[in-house]
C-alpha cells in the first residue's frame, strides 16, 4: 500500500519530527517530504498526521511503538 519512502517518513513523522529534520534525516528535499505525506494521506484516508500514523499502525504498516514521542 506505502512505498518504503512513505513509511519513513510516517515513521519520522509520527515521532514528532519536523518536515525539515525529515528532510536532512533521509537527505530528501522539504517538497519531496510533503509529497511522501501527501501521497500517505491520500492512500489512508485520512487528513492529519495523527490519522496517518494510527491509521498506519492499525494496517500493520507501522509497530505499535509508534505514535509519537515517549
């Protein structure tokens, strides 16, 4: 369902990193990291980060570990 880039990001994105940190994390620019998300929200069906990432962990495409910061 996710291309391997796009659960990266939701994997960054869901420990509540920044699209900046995301983007020198896997060294991609600020507009390809939107587009990573932009593409995960459309293919979750969902409209928030939030949303992406529970509904991500819910499909088996993230761990339960997941889901923002300790």
């Amino acid at each position: 369902m996710l291309t391997t880039r796009e659960t990266d990001v939701l994997q960054l994105l869901s420990t509540g990193s920044s699209y900046k940190k995301i983007s020198s994390q896997l060294g991609i620019s600020l507009h390809t990291v939107g587009t990573h998300i932009k593409n995960s929200y459309r293919k979750l069906e969902v409209h928030s980060g939030a949303a992406a990432v529970m509904r991500a962990v819910q499909l088996g495409l993230l761990p339960s570990s997941y889901g923002g910061k300790s």
